[in-house]
C-alpha cells in the first residue's frame, strides 16, 4: 500500500514555463480553513496551559480523584448527596470550588483534543486510506475510555498502545510536505497527553508524570504553534537562515530544559525552598543541597505526593539549578535578541523576545520574595508559553531570499 500523496494532474507546456518564470510558489493549503482552525487550536492549547497551572498552583490536581469523570459525574457535584462514585469520598472529600477547576480543564483539554483530530484527518486526506487509519486509531483509543472506567485497565492501555502504533506508522510512512506528519504526530502527542493527565489522578501527583504533563502540554502548544504558521504561509525571508536556525533550535532548547525544571520545582514543591531569600537562598550562597535525592525521577507507587515528600536540602538542590539553569536561558535568549534586532526584518521580534525575557526573570523573582501568589505563579507559566510561540513561529516561517 503506497503512502504517497495523490499526485496532481498535469501541467501544460505553457504552465511549466510560466512557473519556470517565477519563484516557487508554497503548496496549496490541505483545506482552506486549515490554517483557522490551527490558530483556534493554538489559542485554546495557551488556555489550557495558563488554566492547567492555575489548577497546579492552587492545590486542585487531585480534587477529582476519578477519571475522566469527577466523582462519577461528567461535571462536578455541588454537593456530596450528588456524587455518583461514592468510593471516591473514601480517597478524598469533595471540595466544590477545586472540583470545578480540575474537571473544566479537563473538558477544555477535550475539546483541543477535538480539534487536533479534524486537523489530523484534514491533513490525511491526501494520504492513501490516511483518513481510515486517524478514525481506526481514534476509535480504539475511545473504546478504551469506558474500559478503563469499568476497571479494565489492561484492556484500556492495549487499546491506547495500538492506537498510538497506528498513528505512529503512519506518521513515519508520510512526508511532512502537506503536514499529515505534523499533524499525526501532535495527535499521538495529545492523546499521550491525556494518559498523562490520568496517570497525574491515579499516581497521586507522581512529580514524573506531573512534570511530564506539563512538558507534553507545551510540547503540543509547539506543535500547535509551527502547523499553523507554516499553513498560514507567512515566511520571513533572511539571509543567513541556517545560523539562525540554529540559534532558535538552540534557543527552544534551552528553554525546553528550564520549563522541565520549572515543572520539577511545581511537583516537588520547590518553589519556597530558599524561602524568600533571592538571591542568596536561606541567607547563604551556598546552603545545604542533596541534589543525588532531589532528581530522583522515579519513586516507590501509591505515595501521595501532594505537598511534597523530599527533605529541606533536596528541595534547595531543585530550586538551586532552576536558578542556574535560568542565568543561561537569560544570557542565550538576550543574545539571540540582539543578534534578531539587528537582522533586517526581524528587529520586532529580537525586542519582543528582549522584553519577554526580562519579564519572565522578573516573574520568576517576584515568584520568591513574594511567597508565591498565584497570579504570579500562573503568569510565569504562562510567559514560558509566549516565549516558545515566539521562538517556534520564528522557526517555522524562517525562509532563505530566493526560496
């Protein structure tokens, strides 16, 4: 079975000369609305970051002990006379104002889930049996929803594997010249996603998987991010685009490594470690650290990890290499702002990415000498995002004078 795209019919002499004459002209879109609905998938997928952190920081990542439902109901009991999974109650009380939160961004993080299904299927249907395959794998990763919800958790994890394979092999076989791989990819990605956000419900706030949660978050904002500028077809011709290319491979790097540990500070409850001391960190420069304890990724299942269980010199150890990891990530991107503000037609952008920088260091200090409040927290979260749109769009419209 070929997995090429359905050729087009063929040009006439007249017309091969004619697009001899011009410049190569970007492929047509895969549906006209494509590009429109990746932009409402990317703004909803910021949402659902912004509102996931507000749901972390304010201690409701386990005020729906169940999944996907919440105390057995598809919204949320107002009241305990309304819960419908009584066995619930015995793993945590209900509390109304955090079940609300935790089961709307669930059902926000569905609704992207949605959207980046009909953006698989748009992109797939140039492919061979492309839109078979999104629904066949789609429809076992259902089927193993209401598996798990009966207890069969084996079942329901066979079902997401085979999915996830399916997607997965399709993926490999398609070229991303028309964004069926991007667009594969980022479903199997959401959909791990989701396994995710279950894993952070039944592991009790494992800090891996809730580390990982955020990681896959971002990662799918990214995604997100790249399909709909390269679809939207707004390329930003340069000269030099191979160095900085990889300036901004560089640059998402870096701070791909900074929100992972800003996401094991969040699991672990290192953000006050130091307390409010910055920038010494109990009144010291250099306070008792346990960093062999701190970046111990895996630790023993059905230990509830809500509020912590490392000890004062672990958790100095995570917020310590935050802080440090932060003064590269500050120096790369100011750099990488420079060298933007002073590349004709991109000047913009090196003083947005300037002014993001600074605003995020600022965010994350305010962080520590203000105890951690929670618009801050969640703003913090929030500026990480805004720098990935920035330097993934930057990478995805990038394009040399005579391309």
């Amino acid at each position: 079975m070929s997995s090429a795209p359905i050729p087009p019919a063929p040009m006439s002499n007249e017309s091969l000369q004619a697009a001899d004459a011009r410049p190569a002209a970007p492929k047509a879109p895969i549906y006209r609305h494509y590009h429109r609905i990746a932009w409402l998938a990317v703004a909803l997928a910021l949402c659902v970051i912004v509102f996931g952190a507000f749901v972390r920081l304010s201690h409701a990542g386990l005020s729906c002990p169940d999944w996907p439902t919440c105390y057995g109901r598809a919204t949320w009991p107002s009241v305990t006379a309304e819960v419908n999974h009584p066995t619930a109650l015995d793993v945590r009380p209900l509390e109304v104002h955090k079940a609300w939160r935790e089961q709307v961004h669930r059902h926000a993080a569905a609704v992207l889930g949605t959207l980046v299904l009909i953006l698989a299927l748009l992109a797939a249907r140039r492919r061979r049996f492309g839109v078979a395959q999104v629904l066949a794998a789609a429809a076992l990763i259902a089927v193993g929803i209401p598996l798990y919800m009966r207890g069969m958790h084996e079942a329901a994890i066979a079902c997401a594997v085979l999915g996830e394979s399916i997607l997965l092999l399709a993926a490999l076989r398609w070229s991303n010249d028309d964004l069926s791989r991007a667009s594969t990819l980022t479903l199997m990605l959401i959909v791990f996603q989701a396994l995710l956000g279950m894993w952070t419900v039944t592991l009790l706030l494992k800090p891996v998987v809730v580390m990982g949660h955020l990681l896959g978050g971002m990662s799918t904002f990214a995604m997100l991010t790249w399909m709909a500028w390269r679809a939207t077809g707004s390329p930003v011709r340069i000269a030099g685009v191979p160095v900085m290319r990889r300036w901004l491979i560089g640059a998402v790097a870096v701070v791909g490594i900074q929100i992972a540990l800003g996401g094991w500070v969040s699991a672990n409850y290192a953000a006050l470690a130091c307390g409010n001391d910055f920038p010494t960190c109990v009144g010291q420069w250099l306070p008792p650290t346990d960093f062999r304890e701190g970046f111990v990724l895996w630790r023993g299942i059905g230990v509830d990890y809500e509020g912590g269980v490392l000890d004062g010199a672990s958790r100095i150890a995570i917020q310590l290499a935050h802080r440090g990891m932060a003064v590269v990530v500050f120096l790369y991107l100011l750099t990488l702002a420079f060298k933007l503000i002073r590349t004709p037609g991109l000047w913009l952008a090196g003083v947005v990415l300037g002014l993001l920088t600074l605003a995020q260091v600022g965010l994350g200090i305010g962080n520590v000498v203000m105890g951690l409040p929670l618009w801050v927290a969640t703003l913090h979260n929030a500026g990480a995002a805004l720098l990935l749109f920035l330097l993934v769009g930057l990478l995805a419209r990038l394009r040399p004078p005579t391309d």
